[in-house]
C-alpha cells in the first residue's frame, strides 16, 4: 500500500503563480531558505529574511499551505467546535484566538455543532477531512473519545471544569489536552457577596439541560451555599439565552416563589433575568432582587444592565490556549497537557 | 516547469487511516463511485450512496480534502475577511454563514482585518497560502483590485451598497460578485416615522469614519432627509461601538444642542445612545428622544433596548451569500454576478 500520486507543478501554480525557485533565483538564496523565511519558526538572518520576503513580493509569490500540507503532515488549520458562534461568549473567543493564531501562522477553521449537544459522526467525518493540526472543543458537544477517533494527528483540546464530575472521561490518557477552569474562587466570592447584603433565597437560573458547563456550575453553587449554611438553591430552567432566561424569571415570580437573589449560569442570561425584573414583574434590581452573571462579557458593563458577574479571563483563556496549540505541535507524542485558569469576581451595579 | 512532485499514499494515510480503495472493495464499487459518494453535487443512486456512507463509516474512512484539493484545484475553503468577529452583527453572519455552507460541504476559514481597515500585503498573501474557494469581503476592508492580484483562483464576493459613491471600484468588470444592499427603503421609513412622530432636528451617530457602509448610510440618510425637507443632521462621531456612542451622545447634548431624535449608524451604536441618554442624560426615550438604529440584530428586541430599527434580513443574506458561491463555482469564468438585497423598518419601543 505504497501507491503514489503524481502531482505536477502546473496544477499547484495555476494562473502562472511564481515558484519558489524563481524567488530563490532573483534573491540569491537557496530554496531552503525562502521556505524557512516564510516560517516564523525557523531562525534566519533578519536582513536575509527581509530580502527574501521583499522579493517574493516583487514576484506576488506565497506559498501553497496545501501543497505543503501534504509534504509536512500540517494543514495550519485549527478546528473550533462551537455550538454558536453568535453567543457573545463564543464570539469573543473566536475572535481573539482567530487574532492570536494568525500572529503564529494559523487560520482557524469553524464547525458548527447541532444546538442539541450530538454532534453527530457525519460532522466528525466532515471535520477530519479538512486535516487540522489542532482541535478546540467543549467536552459538552463532543467526547473525547469520540473525538480522538476521528482525527488522525489532532490532539483535542477540552475546556474542563475539574470540580466536576466528568464521569465518562475520567481517564488520564493523552487523548488530549486540557485547559482546566477552576470556579470555586469566583463563586464563593459571589455567593459570600449576595450574603453580606442579606440575601436569603438564593435561585439559580440554569443553562442548557445537558451542558455540563451548567452542571458543573450548578453543583459548585449547591456546594458553595451548603458551605456557608445557605438552603439549597431553587432551580429555574434556562438554556443560556436571554429569551428563555426572561421566561424563567417570569415564571419563577409568577407560578414559584420568587427569590432575592439570582444567580445566572452565563451573562446573557442574567440580562434576560434583569430585564423580566424590571420590565414585566416591575421589580428594583438591586433594591428588591440582586443579579449576578457568570463570564464577563463585553457587553456586561452597559448601563442597562451593569452586572455583577464572575470573570472568566478572556485574554488569559486565549493565550493559554495558543500555548497548549504550540507545545502540541512542538511535541506531538507528549501526554496530556494542562494549564489552570482561576475565576474572580467583577463587582458592579447588580447587587448592593 | 513541470516538476513532479511525489507523494506517498502512506503519507497521507497516517496512523492507518482506511483508504478509497478499501471501502471500494468492501462495499463491491467502484474507486469513483466512492469519490462521487462523497461529494454532494455528483449524480449517485441513493442507495448506492448510503451503502458507500455506511461501508465509510464502519471501515472509519473519510476523503482526504488536502489531497483532494491538490487534484481537484478544490480547497472546500470559505474565506471571510471580518475586522471584528465578536461585534454582534459579524457573529451573526458567520454564525449563519458557517451552518449555510457546511450543509454544502465547505468549512469557513476566519481571517481577521486589522481595525483601521488597512489590510496590508501581507495578510493577504497569507490567506492566499491557504487557497480557498471563495472569499467573502467586505469593500471597506480590502479593495477588489488589491484582493484580486492576491487570490489565484477564488473570485471575492463584496457586500455593496450601490447608492453610494465607490469611486475607486467603480468598473464592471469580473473582478468579483457583489452582494447590493439596497438602503433607501428602509432608511425612507425610518425618516418618515420620526417625522411622523413630530422629530425635527434628526442627528446622526455615525459609524467609523473611514468605514464605507457608514459612508453610505450618512449619504442616503441626508438625501432622504432634504428630499422630505428637514435640515441636514448633525453628526455625533461614533465608531459603531457602544461606547463611542455613549460618548459622543453625551457630548452632542452638553457640549452641542441636543437633537430629538437619533438614527445611529448600527444597532449597538444605538443601544449607547439610548443607555446615555437614559442613565447619563436623564432623558427619556422615545418620549425626549426618539432613537433608530440599523441592522436588526438579535438583541434588539431586548426589553432594556426594544429598538426600533432598519432591518438587512440575516436569512436572506446568508442565502445569497451561499447562492453566489456555488454560482461561481459551477462557472468560474463567468462575467461577475449580482444579487440584490432590500431594507425595511422594524418597529418597536423607540420612536412614538
């Protein structure tokens, strides 16, 4: 099974693309070398590098990633698994790791989950077709299990939540890499927040069903509160958005018991609570109801709403993230990697 | 120039990827049956094809796109070129975009612009490395003839707005295909309804300065405006951020004269200006006030916000968009193609 392939040079330089000879050729350097100038890896002479890049300019020459792909075994691709790039939350992290792997020579390659939670092996087949060198994926849209089966050199990466029970990727096998999220900091500071100021009846406002981000962050609240002799928290069943969060509250107010305090799985959530409050049930947010918010997102400091809400750093989530990329790609047969981030709270105008 | 390159099947089959061949075998085909099985826009028996998917599945085999591409002068590649993937009107796009086209079998390839929208030489050059099908483009980022030269085979499509003065994209020729965003409409029912509502001086909260789209909209806004015989607007200078436009509403009414209505150049620009107007200003909207935005994205129908707006419907947008991709791709040398596309109110709780 040792069959080749004959690729000629015409069809990879369509439309009289210049070569990389040419470029050597005018620049007086070898092929090597103008293949190491366009690597940001590789170490070459600064001026010679220059020359270099300025000539294959000259000569509008790049060279084909997909020809090289074949050749080096990297596609300089990173996949991002994501349910919905249009959640804020989602959206800002793309953004910013789209920005931080294109300054280390990568493009990030998008694929949509079903807003479900299963994704399917269809979508799997579909994604390893594309090759990527890297995979960014929420254990609670695909498994990892699942996911290491269908990629062939990609180690996945997984944004853990380790208080968590993780039950059916327990294992700690190089499957892949992890970027741990620690939240107890953030939520005790929340919940110790919402006490100093009298709250009493503490509700939580949930995310999806199945996520077990929501999970993870429903029983770190039950364990905080607990802790601190607080009862256990009414449960109002949203699923991250702002529609089903504003539905919840009304409900919550209307057919439960209420609250005087809520805290939301994510932050676009607690809008839609904030706004139920104020809007429909004509209630003070703070006065009479305190909020708080889980992710700080940009919008989180609009005056409309003003939230109080536990920081999950973006700045520091990215780059952490391009670190567990590059060390992958450096050591591709190392075990598991892992880097720790911590979670604090943003105090502003939603509770006090 | 015809140098051949060659490339091992084991190379592109690591770790004992199944090839072609193999599920040929098993599922008693033909090699091109197994390729056509794959490839959504082939002719294929249906059950030929679902036994193909089923034999794929269980020998755990998919196509390779990067080798494929080489053959097949296909990437399976959506370029979108976007200075800000997280501002929540691209994040819709993308979003949509992203399922549209993987129900087509492309994956979308995220390229950020910087934020002055100079894209330079070298960003291009590095998205032409990855060779993608299609570009989408947005005029105010990169110009038609300086993406053209960077691009081998892929035509970009631009989103237009065809009122406004393109002068230096002004030819006709294949260059690339356009998306029209027709204003008028919209920004016409937008004028009549505050003037309906008894608004006279009408100020305009613009966009980024050297932003196209906001170049556009400003110059319908005031055409509309001395056709219906108001004043010209006064304009508060924004940047299509939220916090631009908190600013510089305060500053139009403490440092300027006030307006009583606001058409801002987008709809988060408008949520700024209703938050200031309300929390900083102390004046009510609509009764002080009256504010319309433009583009309808998902959160306008946020009770804190509940904004009257001038809709570019996402669906519709997202279909043409997709249309002109596999248009181009069917008929790559084709003269360049249109579609056009149409504005209209959406009323909510901000004018009346």
């Amino acid at each position: 099974m040792n069959r080749r392939i004959v690729v000629t040079e015409s069809e990879q330089a369509p439309r009289g693309r210049a070569t990389a000879e040419m470029v050597a050729a005018r620049a007086k350097v070898s092929r090597v070398a103008v293949s190491r100038a366009f690597n940001p890896h590789t170490s070459l002479k600064p001026e010679k590098r220059e020359l270099i890049l300025k000539v294959a300019q000259e000569l509008n020459y790049t060279p084909d990633r997909a020809a090289r792909a074949l050749v080096s075994g990297r596609s300089h691709l990173v996949g991002v698994i994501v349910p919905d790039v249009c959640s804020h939350w989602e959206s800002q992290e793309i953004d910013a790791l789209t920005t931080a792997l294109q300054a280390e020579g990568f493009a990030t390659l998008l694929f949509k989950t079903r807003t479900d939670y299963s994704m399917d092996e269809q979508l799997l087949a579909y994604m390893r077709g594309f090759n990527p060198d890297s995979v960014i994926a929420f254990v609670e849209n695909v498994k990892p299990h699942t996911l290491a089966r269908f990629l062939d050199r990609a180690v996945p990466i997984y944004i853990h939540y380790p208080q968590a029970e993780l039950a059916d990727d327990a294992g700690d096998e190089p499957l892949h890499d992890r970027l741990n999220v620690l939240q107890r900091d953030g939520v005790e500071q929340a919940v110790a927040l919402l006490q100093g100021f009298g709250a009493k009846r503490i509700a939580y406002l949930s995310g999806a069903e199945k996520s077990r981000a929501n999970g993870a962050r429903e029983r770190m609240l039950r364990q905080v509160m607990a802790e601190r002799g607080l009862a256990p928290p009414v449960v109002a069943g949203g699923d991250f958005s702002y529609d089903a969060a504003y539905q919840a509250t009304i409900d919550l107010f209307r057919v439960g018991e209420g609250a005087d305090a809520i805290f939301a799985a994510n932050d676009v959530g607690a809008f839609g609570v904030i706004d139920a409050l104020r809007h429909e049930l004509k209630l003070r947010v703070p006065e009479d109801v305190k909020v708080i918010g889980f992710d700080d997102i940009a919008q989180s400091h609009w005056k409309s709403y003003n939230l109080t809400t536990v920081k999950f750093d973006l700045d520091e989530r990215v780059r952490a993230l391009v670190r567990l990329i590059l060390r992958r790609l450096t050591t591709p047969d190392a075990p598991g990697f892992q880097e720790t981030l911590n979670t604090r709270l943003v105090v502003r105008g939603t509770v006090g």
